[in-house]
C-alpha cells in the first residue's frame, strides 16, 4: 500500500486587510517534504541543550530509525559532554543513512566547536589544525568545510570543498548532491543537472537521488520528467510522498495555484490513503483560485474528525461569499471551539458578526482576544476597531479607526464606520469622503443603499 506522508495545516494563517476579506485563510498545506541534506546544529551559549536532548531522545525512542533525529542528537549529547553516548548516536545516523557523516569526523568537528562556545579559541585553533590533518581526505570532513564555508559566504572556498570531496569519493552521491544544490544557488543549471544525474547513477537505489532531479527538473520547467524522478523516488522509498504531490506543492510553493489544482486532484485520484490531507491541500488552492463550490465540496468530503480550526475558518468564508452567513457563523464558532486559541476563527467571526449586525458584546469579545494575541497584525487591529463602533464605544473606535484607516485606505468597511461616526460627530465633510470611497472602492458593498442615502443626507 503507497504510504502517504502526513501533511500539515497550520492554525495561524495570516489574513488579507481587515473586513470581510480578512476572512480569507492561508492553510498552508503541503506534503511533508522530502529529507533535505543535513546541516550541523549551531550549538551557541544560548541553544537549550537540556530541551533540545528531551526533544531529540523522545522522536528516536518513537521512531528509531529517523536517521536526522539520531545526527542532531548526537551533537547535542556531544555539547553536554556525553561523548560516548555522542558517538553511538552519530554512528546510528550514519549507518540508517550515509548521508550523515562518521562519528569520527562529527567528534573532531564538534570539539572544535565546544572549545569556541567555552571561549577557548587558541585551543580550538589548534583543534581545528589537528582535525583538518586527520580528516583532509575524508569526503564529509571537506563537506562540512563547504558548509561552514557558505555560512560565511565564502563561494569560493565552498566549491573547492565540494569538488574535492567529490574526488575524494567519486562514486559516493553525497558530493554530488551538494555540488548540484551548489550549482543550483550559483545559477548554473546545467552544472547542478549533471551533478544531480551523477548522484542518481551512483544511488539509483536512494530516493533522495531522485527527488532531487526532480525538483531540479520541476524549475526548469520539465514537468513529465519531474514526474518520472519523483516516482523514482517513491519506488526507492515509500515514505516519500506521490509523485503528483511533490509536483503540487512545488506548484504551490511558486504560486501557480493551476498546477497545484491539477497536480492535487491527480494524487487523488491515485492514492490509497490519506484522502483528507491532499482534499485539504485541493481546498486550499481551489480557494485561492476563488473556486468556491469546488473548495466547498473538497472541504465537505473531508471526515468530521480532519476539519480542523483553519479547514472550518475556510469553510466559513466560502459560507460568507455565497451569502450564508448563518452557516458561516456556526462554523466560525465550531472553529472556535475546536481550538479556542485560533486567532484567525475568533477575529473572523468577530467580523462576521460585525458584517451580519450581530451581538455586539460577543464581537468585541473575540475582536479583543485576537487584538490581545496579535495586537501588531493590520487585519486583526481593524477588526478591533469596528468592533467598538459596532459595540457603541464612539470615541475609543474614532481614534483607532483613523489609525487602521491610514495602514489600509482601500478597506471599505473600515471607511463605512469610520464615515458613519464622523457624520455623527457633525463633521460632514470628512464624513461623506469616507462614504463616497465606500461606494467608489466597492459599488456592490452590501450596504450601499444606507451609504447612498447617508450622503445624499449631507447634500452637496
């Protein structure tokens, strides 16, 4: 059976200018990406060791054979100076995947950096010296030089590194890998393509080989073949994700929303598990193209127990666009339920009850709890501020109103409240601007026929 990897839906979505446009929700949905090549943990005099060894120790008790978790936690043990334990950690890694460098090199690497966090940066010197004298032909000795060396933004250093280690190994694919991902960054594709087929010659076994080409493929526009490399992938390991979902999340990722659309109704089609994450991810993009009933029947084929907080926010938008308030708002407050830390379900159907004339004092409850989380976010600082005048606190709406007006000047609910207080206040001029920009930015906006009548009030 092709094992789908889980896919992730993110509960703090940012939201488009305040109103009912802020309703609209990024899932951020996409397939748990592929192993990327692996980085030395930083360890720094601020990095939380204690945590992090917690953290580490608990994923490889529950999943042993993840080879990245093994490598990450070995560093960690090493800086907390347990070594042995250090050592039999990095050797796991190394032996589930030889894309991890040998305990031998990581120890002497690593020394390096515990006597600089010490502040003993003679003796790291000279540890340095001594590691480069044991290790210079070791090709993941050269690799960590190139990695180092690209922190620094040392170009240069970096690609002699990595083709030395490439001739220290030539039929090893790691060095391949990195030189096509060098190669990739620097701009020089056909370089990075020959690396990356390199790779796949000598490890036609392993599934990074391929995904790599195939991501490779995929920006150069060579969609078919991208799609071979990818089900290369998923032959060499059925961890990895379908074929047609790496494409559409590489789509995604670019913002071709068509592509991802395409590609996510094809994985459909030929998965045999985890239906609801790609009908997730199908939602997403189907909304952004603002296909609604489509987004809205991926979304309801989806099983009650997978709609989460964000899959019921957006449910709840297309609620709105079709003019179903009602359903909208008993789907905001199931969100809400779900997950009561949500911020985007509580300021979402705080302005829904705004938009519907809805109880005032449970708008500016949730309004105030989203301001409260994220009191920086335009959208949610709008939405605050309507509530007031929604809620009839006139002066304190007036003032934040102006404020949110000026970081969003084409929010037309924001010029409607703002312009009806105004008018109220006795200061006609500023008031019929704003409701004239209503209806000038919006001449659908759902209460045009108040506005019109409003300035209308105010004469010429």
């Amino acid at each position: 059976m092709k094992r789908i990897l889980k896919l992730s839906v993110f509960s703090l979505a940012l939201m488009i200018g305040g109103a009912i446009e802020a309703a609209t929700v990024d899932l951020l949905v996409s397939p748990a990406p592929p192993a990327g090549l692996p980085q030395n943990l930083i360890v720094t005099p601020e990095t939380p060791l204690q945590s992090l060894q917690k953290r580490y120790s608990a994923i490889v008790a529950e999943y042993p054979k993840d080879a990245e978790a093994w490598h990450t936690l070995g560093t960690v043990l090493f800086h907390l100076e347990e070594t042995e334990k250090a050592i039999s950690a990095w050797d796991t890694a190394a032996q589930l995947n030889p894309i991890y460098a040998p305990s031998e090199v990581m120890r002497d690497v690593q020394r390096v950096f515990l006597l600089q966090r010490k502040g003993d940066t003679e003796e790291a010197r000279e540890q340095l010296e001594a590691a480069r004298k044991a290790h210079s032909e070791n090709p993941y000795f050269q690799l960590i030089l190139a990695e180092q060396a690209m922190r620094n933004r040392d170009e240069t250093t970096a690609e002699r590194a990595y083709q030395k280690a490439a001739e220290l190994a030539p039929k090893l694919f790691v060095p391949q890998l990195n030189l096509g991902r060098f190669y990739e960054f620097k701009g020089e594709q056909d370089k990075a393509r020959q690396a990356y087929l390199s790779a796949t010659l000598f490890a036609p076994d392993h599934a990074m080989t391929w995904d790599f080409l195939g991501a490779h493929q995929f920006n150069e526009g060579r969609i078919e073949q991208a799609l071979v490399s990818f089900e290369r992938a998923e032959t060499a390991d059925p961890a990895q994700p379908l074929a047609e979902l790496r494409l559409a999340s590489l789509h995604s990722k670019i913002g071709d929303q068509i592509g991802a659309r395409w590609w996510y109704k094809r994985a459909l089609e030929r998965a045999t598990s985890g239906h609801d994450a790609i009908r997730i991810a199908l939602s997403d993009a189907q909304l952004r193209l603002g296909l609604l009933e489509e987004a809205a029947a991926s979304i309801d084929a989806i099983d009650e127990d997978s709609q989460t907080a964000p899959v019921l926010v957006a449910r709840a938008f297309i609620d709105e666009k079709m003019g179903d308030v009602d359903t909208a708002l008993s789907r905001y407050r199931k969100a809400v339920r779900r997950d009561p830390g949500n911020i985007v379900a509580s300021n979402n159907l705080a302005m829904a009850l705004i938009k519907s004339g809805g109880n005032r004092e449970e708008a500016l409850s949730f309004a105030t709890y989203a301001l409260e989380r994220l009191p920086n976010n335009a959208a949610v600082f709008g939405t605050h501020a309507m509530a007031l005048a929604h809620a009839g606190q006139t002066e304190e709406a007036l003032a934040r109103l102006s404020s949110a007006i000026r970081i969003d000047p084409d929010d037309v609910w924001l010029r409607y409240f703002l312009g009806k207080i105004l008018l109220e206040q006795g200061d006609d001029m500023a008031g019929r601007m704003h409701l004239e920009a209503v209806l000038i930015l919006d001449p659908d906006f759902e209460r045009s026929e108040e506005v019109s009548g409003l300035i209308l009030e105010t004469g010429n």
